[in-house]
C-alpha cells in the first residue's frame, strides 16, 4: 500500500489497517516487509529519539530528515508524516511550504493536529494535492493546555465537540483520523458517523485501523506501559541480553574469535 487511496479501500472492504511509527532506515528496512499497512513519521520521535520530554521541538528540518530515513528504508510503504507543532497555524501558504518538504522527503501525506481554527489549513493543503491525516483526542501538541497526557472526550459536551470536529476533517477532506485516547464509545460513534477510516490509539477496537510506537510494542521502553499500550516483544531484555552477552566475550577474550579476524 503506497497511495492513501488504498486506506478508503482496505476501510470499504472491512480490512482493519495497521499503522506503526518508524522513524529510521534501519527499523524502516524491517519493517518494509512486514504486515503493516502505513509507516508514521510521528513528531513522537522527539520524545523517543531524542528523550526529550515532549514533541514540540520538532521543526520541518527534523521531521524531514526522519522522513527521508524511512523512505530509504521502506521505499514501497505508504508514508505519514507528522506536521510539526504550530506549522498549520502561520497560514496556508506557510503550512503547505512545511508538508511540500515532508512530501520532497519522501512521505506520501501528512498529519495534522486539530482542526478547531485550522480547517481551512487543512482544506487548502488537501486542494493543494497534499493528502492529510487528521489527529483528535489527545493531542500531544496540546500537553501543555490540556493539561497532561490525559483521555480527551469525557463528558457529554467534549464528545459531541469531538465529533463535530472529526466531521469538519472529513468535510475538509481528510483521509483518514487518528483517534487518540479517548472513551472507547465515543471512538466507535465517531467511526461510524465517518465515510473515511479512523485509526485508533486508546481509543478501543471499533476504529478502521489501529496504530502504536513501534517501540512501545516491541517492549524497548521497559519503564513506561500506558494503558492502551501492548507489548507484543521484549525488546528491552532481548537488546540487553546481547549486549551483555558482546561485553562479556570481549572482557573474557573470547570475541573475535579465529573466525572473525582476518
Ligand atoms: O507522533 C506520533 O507518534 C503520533 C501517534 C502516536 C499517533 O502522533
């Protein structure tokens, strides 16, 4: 799958999509073959990548230097990448000159935080040739106004502001809305009052798709398990237990071995 087109596809025959974050040509190159539907060059890359405490120090430069890491290394996936904090919010001219740099680096659409305010951004970039991805619910962009990473949507009021919001993405034609940790019921009344496919993260089963950080399920981020998140490896042990393992025979003087010298 490397056109959106294919997402309203796999939504119109019932087939969930997969989405994960990569935002390196290593993981990338692993991941080229794998069962998954889109790669997302989150702006989580900064807290993942970089430690930082949160993702608004992403700037298009960063974005795009990760998008072009995973292009190589995934060149027939379908690629999103996430359009950095405030870059929708300086106009539309400004706003298609940012994901213009993502799409030159190589992903095929981007994704946008919001829409209150920023519809028009959105419409224009869709009109632009640009397809985006919207993102509601918890908004990470956001951390600071609302305060924390906390559900989104409680309440009869922000469920309804939800929902009008996720019809105002498809009107400006989104392909596709990531659903962020929100009440499963809401998750399902919005997805079946869209055409186009939600992709949920904590946000229950009854979404189009699902999506996580690639190393959240691999288990590398050994400390930190939020609730929506499953860990289908142990990624933290299986990299200790290798580097261990290399410290080891080399303070033992058992690496190289005969056959790893020339
Ligand atoms: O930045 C990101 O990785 C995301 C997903 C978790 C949806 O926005």
């Amino acid at each position: 799958m490397n056109t959106v087109s294919e997402f309203a596809a796999a939504h119109a025959e019932g087939r969930k999509i997969v989405v994960v974050t990569a935002y390196d040509a290593w993981s990338a190159r692993l991941l080229a073959d794998a069962p998954v539907d889109c790669l997302l060059v989150g702006d989580s890359a900064l807290m993942v990548m970089h430690g930082e405490r949160d993702t608004l120090g992403a700037t298009v430069e960063l974005m795009a230097m990760h998008t072009r890491a995973v292009a190589r290394g995934a060149p027939d996936k379908l690629i999103i990448a996430d359009m950095p904090f405030l870059t929708v919010r300086k106009g539309s001219a400004a706003a298609v000159e940012a994901a213009g740099e993502l799409m030159r680096a190589g992903a095929h659409g981007v994704k946008i935080e919001g829409v209150r305010g920023h519809g028009d951004v959105v419409r224009h970039l869709v009109e632009s040739g640009i397809p985006v991805m919207g993102h509601l619910g918890l908004l990470p962009q956001s951390v600071y106004s609302i305060g924390g990473y906390k559900v989104q949507g409680k309440g009869t009021e922000a469920a309804n502001a939800l929902l009008r919001d996720a019809k105002e993405l498809e009107r400006a034609g989104a392909f596709s809305v990531v659903l962020e940790c929100i009440p499963r019921k809401l998750a399902t009344r919005i997805s079946k009052a869209l055409r186009v496919p939600t992709i949920g993260i904590g946000a229950g089963p009854d979404c189009g798709g699902q999506v996580l950080v690639l190393h959240d399920l691999l288990g590398f981020n050994a400390h930190f398990q939020p609730r929506h998140v499953r860990r289908f490896a142990e990624g933290a042990a299986v990299f200790r237990e290798g580097v261990d393992d290399y410290a080891r025979a080399v303070q033992r003087g058992q690496f190289p071995g005969g056959r790893e010298c020339f």
